[in-house]
C-alpha cells in the first residue's frame, strides 16, 4: 500500500467515494487535488442519477484542455529555464501550474542581481514561489494574502512558518500593486 507519510503525493491513492444520503445530500470525499475534474463528474453524475435531475447536454468538460494547457510538455519547464534563467525547481513549478502561461509570469519576475538565477526572487527559501507570481495572482483578480497564501500558492496549507515568513512580502507587493495605502497593507 501507500506509505501515508510519503514526501511523494504520488504515492497517496487517487480513489474517491461519492454517497448519496437518503435525504439526497451528495457528499464527496477522499481524492486528490489532482484529480478534481473526475471527482466533479462522478459527483454530477450522481446528482443526476439520484436528484432526477435531466441535464440539457452531456457533459463537455472531459476533453478540455484548461487555460495554459494548449502546445504544454512536461519537459517545458526546461526551455524555461533556459530562456529566462530561472532556477529549475522554479521553472517546473511555473511550469506544472500555470502551463504555458508560465512564461507570462517569468516576463514579470525581476532581475535577482546574482549570477544565478538570473531572475525569479523567492518569497520564501525551499519553496519555488516567486514575487512575480504574485503580480500574477493580481492581474488574475487575487485581492487578498490570505487568497494568495491558501488559494493562489497553497502555501498555507503546505507550511504554516513559511506562509508567515512570506506574507511581509506578499502583502508589500500587493501593496505596490493594487495601490493599497499602509492602512489597507
């Protein structure tokens, strides 16, 4: 089986359970981040089958492919790296979020002013996160820390010091650049 305490997510099993109470409550649970679209249909499905209800049209999501997504490797990462000069593990986490929208955010990363990386300042040390993704997460309608620490990066959920030791900067660079003034900040 799966070791629980695995640093590899990998390695934590995909399954999901849907029930359906008896009053119709439909409930979710188990499942990956990962495997969201899957768990959304067989938790429609479900619905459908046990709420009577009757769908207009099949469902249209299964092959579409998400924003980023189109002309996407796993190796793209790679070329990231190399055009922009961004450390590796930045590159792939750029890379597996966003897609090819990646590159839009390492054209926003600013210059670090060593060697190596070229550029891509991290907001905190042992993550990939950078200050450019979140200029991103603002032209992407992010208005708060707490929507970019929990929902943006996850950062939140992953670990709790480093959201912390994070959110001076976050909010610096939301500050900057939603025009907050120091009471808003």
């Amino acid at each position: 089986g799966a070791d629980p305490s695995s640093k590899n997510t990998q390695s934590i099993s995909r399954n999901h359970v849907v029930d359906v109470s008896p009053s119709k409550l439909i409930t979710i649970a188990g499942g990956k981040w990962t495997t969201y679209r899957s768990m959304a249909y067989d938790a429609m499905e479900a619905a459908i089958k046990h709420c009577d209800l009757k769908p207009p049209k099949p469902c249209g999501t299964d092959g579409m492919i998400l924003d980023g997504g189109h002309n996407w490797t796993a190796n793209s990462y790679i070329k990231l790296a190399q055009d922009y000069g961004l450390e590796t593990d930045v590159a792939k986490h750029l890379s597996s979020t966003y897609g090819t929208r990646a590159v839009d955010i390492a054209r926003l990363a600013m210059v670090t002013g060593r060697r190596w990386p070229i550029v891509g300042k991290r907001l905190v040390e042992d993550f990939p996160y950078i200050e450019a993704e979140i200029c991103y997460s603002v032209k992407e309608y992010a208005s708060s820390a707490v929507d970019v620490l929990a929902r943006r990066t996850r950062l939140a959920f992953l670990n709790t010091q480093a959201a912390e030791e994070a959110l001076p900067a976050i909010i610096k660079i939301m500050q900057r650049e939603l025009g907050w003034n120091k009471a808003r900040a």
